[in-house]
C-alpha cells in the first residue's frame, strides 16, 4: 500500500513538474530506488521503533547529472517529500531530518545511477520535526526554539491580525517538541483545543495562532 501510494504521488507531483527533463532516468526510478533503500537497510531501536535511513545522495553519470541541474532543487525537495510519506505510511522513523542530493560519479554509464544512503543524526540529537505552513513550505526545527509571530524577527513571521507580535515558541523537550503560548492575545490552539503553558506535539497535530493553522511533522 505505502509503495503504490508512493508511486502515485511521483507520477502526479514528479513526473507531472520535471517533464522538461530530458535526460535517460525518470525522477519516478529514483524515487523507487530510494524507497527501496529505506526498506533495505531499516533497522530496530531500543524502543522497538522501526528506523529507516533519512540521508541519501544520489550518484548519477555527469550527463545524467546535466540532465537535472534546471531541475534539480525541486526535485530533490519532492524526493524528501516522498520520502517523508512513506515513512509516515509504513510506520517508520527517521533520527534526523530527510535529505536528498545528487552528485556525480564519472564511474558510472549514462542511464545507470546509485544510492547512497544513511542514518544521520541531528544535531544535538532532536530528530527531524518540521512545521508545514499553509503555502506548503516547510520549516525545519532542529536543536534551536522556533519563535512565531508577527514581528519579522521571528523564525516563523506569520501575517495575520490575529496573532501576536511575539505569539508562540517551539522547542525541543526532553523526549520531542512542543508549543509554548506566550500569553498572545487569541492563544494557541492544538488540534482545535486552546493550550495552557507549554504542550508536546504529536506527529500531525494541527497548530492554530490566530486564525492561521500549521501542520507538525515529527519526521
């Protein structure tokens, strides 16, 4: 189910954006090369927590490689992207945040590619969250506190008369983040519920700051 699902977000959000390459690999192949990695090499922690590697650099032919370079940021945001569903989907889970590159390989024939994949952690160990704003940008949380608010300084600027200057923090706890309100004006709110002090978030919880609503991604 994870990998048909997979497949499908590639045909419709790869192939559908990278027609203008023209080169002798389909996005979609890597995209199942990669999966294929995270199946292959997941492991088990002490938790009994099943965990798939989140770092990966594609090795591609330097014609191949010509091939995607007006492409090749969106492309490996959308492989993240799959990555990060399909973990979701098979209950997998990731020590640091997901990241793709591709390099050359003057070893390899044009047409042919690999995959180099690993385990990364995070600096400072806080695992790979993210908050997904409305526009569908995603801002990494890492080992720092996330401020939100109005005012442009913070980390997270959120254009909305109904939140405060300085609104929320986010910041990593002793087992995962959480959302701290700074006493703004209409609260924070997790899943539809208004929070009092500081709450640990749960991967998918929706975070409302006024009347603006961010999606939390724990990988």
């Amino acid at each position: 189910m994870g990998l048909q699902s997979l497949e499908r977000r590639l045909e419709r959000m790869v192939e559908g954006v990278f027609r203008r390459s023209r080169g002798s690999i389909r996005p979609i192949e890597l995209g199942r090369r990669l999966v294929r990695e995270m199946d292959d090499n997941r492991t088990v922690d002490v938790k009994g927590r099943r965990m798939v590697p989140n770092d990966f650099t594609v090795l591609l032919s330097a014609d191949d490689h010509a091939s995607f370079h007006e492409i090749e940021t969106a492309l490996v945001t959308e492989l993240a992207e799959a990555a990060r569903e399909y973990a979701r989907e098979e209950a997998y889970h990731f020590i640091g945040p997901v990241r793709v590159g591709l390099t050359v390989d003057n070893d390899l024939k044009v047409g042919r590619f690999g995959i180099v994949s690993q385990l990364k952690q995070a600096p400072g160990g806080v695992g790979a969250g993210s908050i997904v704003l409305p526009s569908g940008e995603r801002v990494g949380l890492g080992e720092h506190t996330t401020s939100v608010g109005r005012l442009p300084e913070c980390t997270i600027t959120i254009d909305d008369g109904n939140v405060s200057r300085e609104h929320a923090r986010i910041k990593p706890g002793s087992s995962g983040y959480v959302v701290q309100d700074l006493g703004s004006t209409n609260g924070t709110l997790v899943n539809g519920q208004r929070i009092s002090g500081t709450r640990m978030l749960a991967d998918g919880d929706i975070v409302s700051f006024g009347s603006t609503h961010v999606r939390f991604e724990a990988s």
